[in-house]
C-alpha cells in the first residue's frame, strides 16, 4: 500500500539576486549571469510530498526539464528523500514556453505510468505563469487542485485541501488520481540531509533510451540511486513538433522593465461623471476591459 | 535565506585552510568504510567536500530556521508543570529539523548511526548553532554524552543507546554537579548502591543539570561507600522512568530555552558506565572535556551574533550627521571586537583539531594495537596538548564572547539595552559561558600546571619548525619577543617555587599564554590572506603591551595583595 507521488520541480535562475546583465540585449533572460536555485514554490511541493509519503507510505519520484545541469535540483531532491528522480533533457525541449513544457512533463509521467497524486509549485519564480500545473492537468484529464496552503487530510483514495482563493479560502476533496499546485505558505521545506547529502552527492546521470524498461520506482525504499533518469524526446515518446520553441505559441514581443514609483494622486469629482470619466480611462488604458 | 555557514567568511577561510590531513586519515582509519557505507568518503577531498556539505545544512537550519524563531524562544522559556519540563515551541521544532537532517549523532560512527565528523567540524556546527540561538546548543552541543558512552561503554551498551540518540529518538543530560558539589566535583555525595542481585540504584540530588529532563542522563554518584575523594565515584547510565522526578527548573538570566533542572533519585535503577571508581577521574574528565570545547565554540558563536549586529547597527546610526562608526571610539571597539573573535575561533579550531588527533590515536591504538608502540609517544604528546588547550579555548572565547557583547550593547546605546534589539539576548546569554563547564577561574588552574611544565613552549615550538614565517617576519619578529616574555614569567615563577603566587597570577599567566599562541596562530593564518596580516598586525600590536606589562607584575614580586587583601575586603573605614 501507499502513493505513489510524482513532483515536478523547475531550476531557476535566482530572480532574488539579480545583477546588472540579467538581461540580454534581446529581451531574453542571460542565464548565464544568474546563480540558479530550487524554484521556492516547488521545494513546498516536494515537502507536502514527502509529508504525505510519510503519512501514507508510498514513493516520491521526482521530475524536472531543463538543461543537463538542471541535475542539480533533482539531487537536491533526493537529498531530502525523494525515492527516484528523473531528467527530461533533450535540446530539441529548448524555448518551451508553458504549454510545450506542460506537454513534455505529461509525456514523462505517462512514462512513469502509475500515480495518485501529482504536485507542483504554484509558478516559478521566472516566468510566474502558474499555468504549467494546471495545463498537466488538463492534458492528463484528471482534477486539479490549485494554490493549496495546506493538506487537511489524506487517506488512500483521496485527498481534502485548503485552496487559497482571492477572498478567503475554501476547502476542496477530490479523488485520486489528481494535480495539486502548491503555494509557499503551505509548510516550511525541510533541509537537506546530511547522509543522503553525502551518499547522492556525486552521483551522475545516465540516459536512458526508449527501451528503457526498469521499474522506474524502486520497490525497495532503502535502495540507493547510482544514477539520475535523463529521457530525451523518444525516451518518453514525445512528438517533437509539440516540444521546444516549435511547439511553443507564445512569441515574446518586448520585454520592459517597469519601475513603478510614487506621484501625486488626483482627486476624481464625486458625481456620476467623474466616475464615468474614470471608468473611461481606465479602459483606454487597457487596465480595465 | 540566510545560511550562517556559507555566509561566515572567516570559518569559511578556515575549512579551506585547516590542515586536516592527519584528522581524516585518523577519523576514516583509511577510508575503510568506502565499501561498506554509502556515505563514508573515499578519500581526504571527498571527505572535505562532506564537511562542507554538512556544515551547510547546519548553516541553512541555524539561518534559516532557528534564528528566526530566537528571540521567541527566549521569551517563552523552558517551562515546569506538574513535574514535568517542556521545551519552548522554537527549540522543539528546530531540534525536529536536525534530528530530521540526521545531524543528532554528528561526531558518532556510522555503524551506530551516526554521520562520523570531526570534532573540528562539530565545533564549527555548535558556533553556527550558537549564533543563532545560544540556548538550541545546549540540545545540539550535548552529543558529548553519546561520545562518551561510545568511549567507555560496553558492545552491548553502545548497541543499545547509541542508534537512539543518532536518530534524535533521545536527548541526555550529564548529571554532575549537586548542591554542595559544583566546582568540587569530587565531594559528589549521590549515592550508588547494589541491591543483591548487582542492580545499580541511585539516590540523592542533583542540581543545575540542563536537560535532567531527558530520556538519558549519565549520573555521577558515589559507589564506594565511605569514601570521600574522587576516586569513590562511578559513573551510571540512567534511562529516564517513575523514580526520578525533576523537582523544579531553575529561572536564569540566559539561555533561557534551554531547562535547568534539580533531579531527585528515589532508588533509581541505573546501569554502571565502564568501570567502577573511574566515574570523575576518567569518564567525567572526558565528558567535561568535550563540553568545555563546545561552550568555547558556542561563545565564538554568541559573539559573532552580536557582533554582526553592533556592526550594523554602527553603520546605520548617524549621530552629529556621520555614522557613528566614523567615530575612533566606536571603530576601535569594532576593530577590537571582530580581532578578537577571529583570534578565539583559530584558538577554537586549532584545539579541537589537537583533540580530533588525540582520540583519533586513542582509537587507533584500540583497533590497532600492533601499532600501539609506535603511537604511544604521539599519543602522549597530544594528550598534553589537549589538556592544556581546552581550558585555554574555553577560558578566552568564554571571557571574549562576554566583552563582544558587552560592547555590543555599547555601541547600540539606549536601544541596546532594550529588548527591541537583540543584543541585550547575546549578552544574558553569553554570561553563562564563563560560569558553566567549570568558571573561568577553574580553567586557569586546571590549565596552570601544562604552562609550569612547558607544554605550552613545545608546542610553540613545533609551530617554529613547522611553518616558515618569513613572509611574514614583520609579524612573527613580535610574536617572538611575547613569547620570550612569557617564558621569563613562566621560569620566574617555577623556579620561585611559591604555591601562592603561583596562584595568585594563574589567570594572569593563563591569558598571556593565550595571548601568545594566538599571535601564533594568527601569523599561521596571515600566511593564506593579506588581510590576516592585517589581524595578526592589530591583534599582535595589543597583545604585546598587555603581555608585558603583566610580566612586569609578575617580576615585581610584589605580594601586597596576598598580604592585604583581608585589610581590605573584612573591614570598613
């Protein structure tokens, strides 16, 4: 008995400490220039992971796209006891935007096969979309259950949640199989620790072609990972037209930096007309409308 | 996200230039786990990079999880109802995070559970720890108990306690002092008993006991009736049930979060540690040992947190339109402060890494005893360093950490002696450090007789000959000149032959000792930076002048106060 839990997890650039060159003359982001971290928001999914993993028992297989160093927040998954991680790494995934990388990741957890639950942060802290979790979803055809701040309870068929929403909170049950996007409120990750560290500290990846059979979730929770999982396009049968920039509709038109600053504020006349007026400019402003 | 480890540019400094090469290969007995244990190294880089991964767990915990939750754990406090203690919400959570992080059995061998560090890394640990809450090293910094009864305790007793306490499932406590017992250990009057069938029982009163509450305390009690010296004690593992009641916890000016506990035995069963009548003499000996380096460290920990926070606040106030660090007063102190503290944690690190490599050969001899011929001069050797630095460290980083924070609060002024600010927090915390452990004055004389017998001289010179400090011979030359002063004082006073004022100018000799082997040590570290040399300059400059101004006292001969003081202190007018 037990779930079987998949997280995804995203390695982004550290937009808390971003220098000078962050941006290339282009408008796109220069990753180079950027320290990358563990997106914030999907450290709280794998913690509500591996809560629930143990409270349930089960297994935590963790999943990430992104470039070969992006290895790096797979390990920091495992540091903290996840049971299986794996890569989808493959140039031809470059430039997703967010439904190619939604693609990409339901082709991996068809991979995977067998889940119960599947959690991922809120948004990163990149793009804060917050589209990804819910598009998953959709494209596996099961309930989503977004901006979670807490679990309130779980038992093996299904799961009771507490959902963030613009004026309160409600609390939503769904059955299993579902998606939940989890925000940073929802506990405090817990650190690294200090055996795993050190037992999954140097381990390498090693890609894993479509004939790749192995029972991806390993029965035997003690036993120690040699290797991170990388799929490429074909490991996880893929159309490579949906995958990357080609599969990728959002063009990115210009990118501005907008600082916004304080100014004297201006008295609206409190009749009908100054609201109209109001109204009026706030729709040419395309803030309204 | 704050990580006091990655973000501490002088430990930092010292894990990259520490010389490590004989603890590893001690502590990894020739990386004989490397098959065996996922997790063991597999040689010195490998084990480096555990440290330093290690040390950064510590320090994302200590950062990012108990300095928040501080000054709220100092508010609440430990608190007594009904008999039994709880520990303030803070504590128990982040100690729910280290034991989480499987840090509980940080210096114990893989085999028993435990991740297998250094004491020098666990010094390290305990400081981080200790910046961010002086009272969470008190849980932290007592793995000393498990250390001990990996040390002493039977195969059987190792299996049975040891995985335990790595997994965090237990906390201890060391149970020493009593009522009429602190300093004086050796008038312990526990007593210890055996009921016909051998059982162990225990009764009587123990007193100051941090975490007496816990699930496993190592007792020290009289086994030998009619004896009064230190030789009629043994010491007991005692596992927490009915018949030992924790009267009351006592109400402290610091370290708050962490319960002070008066214990009553009631014919309590316990089982004996090792051998009968070595409980002070051997088993204790180590146990305080290893506590006094760690409230060192944890000093060199509170005066880091007040420091960083003095500094900023330096920066930040303008008073007479500049900052006050602008000011020749307010920068001497800061100057003073910071010089200090690097001086404490070289001290710090260079005795726990003498420590390391004295049981680091006590083990060898044990696993090897072929080798044991080989090793029994080296062993020797370091076990005289190792008894005189450790009053050493834990006298000067205790005595330190209390003039940090004191001139913390100093420079913050009126704010500082609010508890708006936290200062105020480092410093009813750090005055416990040169009290408990045995006082500031008990480490003089227990580090008094290695200075008279010329420890401290061998080990200067096996400085001289180990390093080339020609680079920095602006330095060293000084350096030189304190430790001939510290010579004449030492001859001086051995060869007087008088007891009393031996005595009388321990504490004195004690800190020009100090004084001269951090001048050492800093001119050890000033051949890695520019910027040490700076230190070493500024620490060596001071140094020099209070060394030889208390050579001149002792040469004085000068026994007015000896003679005295009764005129002084008995009467009035």
């Amino acid at each position: 008995m037990g779930l079987q839990l998949i997280v995804t997890v995203k390695q982004v650039p550290d937009t808390h400490n971003v220098s000078g060159d962050a941006m290339k003359d282009d408008g796109t982001v220069n990753r180079a220039a950027l320290p990358t971290i563990f997106n914030p928001e999907d450290l709280n999914a794998l913690e509500e992971a591996l809560q629930i993993k143990e409270l349930t028992g089960g297994s935590v297989t963790c999943i990430s796209m992104g470039p070969p160093n992006a290895v790096e927040v797979l390990k920091e998954c495992l540091y903290r006891g996840a049971d299986d991680v794996i890569l989808i790494s493959d140039r031809r995934f470059a430039g997703a935007d967010t439904l190619a990388t939604s693609y990409a990741l339901k082709c991996a957890i068809e991979r995977v096969g067998e889940y119960d639950l599947i959690l991922c942060g809120r948004q990163a802290i990149d793009g804060d979309t917050a589209q990804v979790g819910p598009q998953i979803a959709e494209k596996l055809n099961i309930n989503q259950l977004t901006c979670i701040s807490a679990i309130t309870a779980v038992d093996e068929e299904s799961i009771t949640v507490k959902r963030s929403v613009e004026d309160g909170y409600e609390i939503v049950k769904s059955q299993f199989p579902a998606l939940l996007t989890i925000t940073g409120t929802a506990n405090e990750p817990r650190p690294a620790n200090a055996k795993k560290v050190m037992t999954y500290k140097n381990i390498g990846k090693e890609m894993c072609n479509t004939s790749y059979d192995e029972s991806y979730i390993a029965s035997d929770s003690c036993a120690i990972l040699n290797h991170v999982k990388e799929w490429n396009v074909e490991a996880i049968s893929a159309d490579p037209e949906q995958c990357g920039l080609s599969g990728s509709p959002t063009k990115v038109k210009k990118i501005q930096s907008v600082v916004l600053s304080a100014c004297e504020s201006r008295q609206v006349a409190n009749s009908d007309a100054g609201v109209a007026e109001l109204i009026h400019e706030l729709i040419e402003e395309n803030i309204i409308g | 996200m704050a990580n006091f480890y990655r973000d501490n540019a002088d430990i930092l400094f010292h894990m990259r230039n520490l010389d490590m090469t004989r603890v590893i290969d001690l502590k990894e007995d020739g990386f004989s786990e490397k098959e065996s244990s996922p997790f063991a190294p597999k040689d010195e880089p490998d084990a480096l990079d555990n440290y330093d991964r290690v040390l950064e767990i510590v320090g994302e915990i200590a950062g990012d999880f108990a300095d928040p939750r501080a000054r709220e754990v100092d508010e609440e406090g430990a608190t007594f109802a009904d008999g039994e203690v709880t520990y303030p919400k803070g504590i128990r959570e982040t100690v729910a995070r280290i034991n989480q992080a499987d840090l509980a059995g940080f210096t114990m061998p893989r085999e028993y559970g435990g991740i297998n560090m250094p004491i020098t890394i666990f010094s390290a640990a305990i400081e981080i720890i200790s910046r961010a809450d002086a009272s969470l090293m008190l849980v932290f910094g007592l793995q000393g108990l498990s250390d001990t009864i990996c040390k002493f305790g039977s195969e059987e007793q190792k299996q049975r306690h040891l995985p335990r306490f790595a997994s965090g499932e237990v906390m201890g406590s060391m149970a020493l002092t009593e009522p009429d017992s602190g300093s004086d250990l050796q008038s312990v009057m526990l007593r210890a008993t055996q009921d016909e069938d051998g059982t162990w029982r225990l009764n009587g009163v123990k007193r100051f006991i941090t975490n007496g509450c816990g699930d496993i305390s190592l007792v020290m009690a009289r086994s030998e009736a009619g004896t009064t010296s230190g030789r009629g004690l043994s010491l007991f593992i005692y596992e927490r049930d009915q018949d030992m009641k924790v009267r009351r916890i006592e109400h402290k000016l610091g370290i708050t979060g962490s319960p002070t506990c008066e214990m009553q035995f009631n014919n309590a069963k316990a089982e004996l540690l090792g051998k009968r009548k070595l409980g002070l003499i051997k088993y204790t000996i180590y146990l305080m040992n290893g506590a006094r380096l760690a409230v060192a460290a944890q000093s060199v920990g509170i005066a880091e947190a007040a420091y960083r926070k003095a500094y900023a606040y330096a920066n930040d106030r303008t008073q007479f339109k500049q900052p006050i660090r602008d000011f020749a007063v307010i920068y001497e102190m800061l100057t003073d402060m910071k010089v200090a503290i690097e001086a404490s944690r070289s001290l710090v690190f260079e005795t726990s890494r003498i420590v390391d490599i004295k049981e680091g050969i006590e083990e060898r001899v044990e696993k090897h005893p072929d080798r044991a011929a080989d090793l029994k001069d080296d062993l020797k050797r370091y076990t005289r360093f190792a008894s005189l630095f450790t009053p050493l460290a834990k006298s000067l980083a205790a005595e330190m950490a209390n003039k940090v924070c004191y001139d913390a609060i100093q420079i913050h002024g009126g704010v500082g002696f609010t508890k708006e600010f936290d200062v105020e927090r480092h410093y009813r915390d750090a005055r416990i450090t040169n009290i408990y452990e045995g006082t500031t004055q008990l480490q003089a004389l227990a580090a008094l007789g290695g200075i008279i017998a010329g420890v401290v001289s061998e080990r200067l010179s096996e400085y001289e000959e180990s390093f080339n400090f020609s680079t920095v011979a602006e330095l060293i030359k000084p350096t030189q000149k304190m430790r001939s002063h510290l010579e004449m004082a030492i001859s001086y006073i051995k060869e007087k032959g008088d007891a009393v004022y031996q005595e009388f100018h321990a504490t004195r000799l004690v800190n020009m000792t100090t004084d001269v082997i951090n001048a050492y040590l800093l001119c050890q570290n000033a051949l890695h930076s520019e910027r040490k040399k700076t230190v070493a300059k500024l620490f060596i400059t001071k140094a020099n002048l209070r060394v030889k101004s208390t050579l001149d006292y002792i040469l004085a001969n000068d026994h007015s106060l000896i003679d005295l003081h009764d005129e002084v202190i008995d009467k009035e007018v």
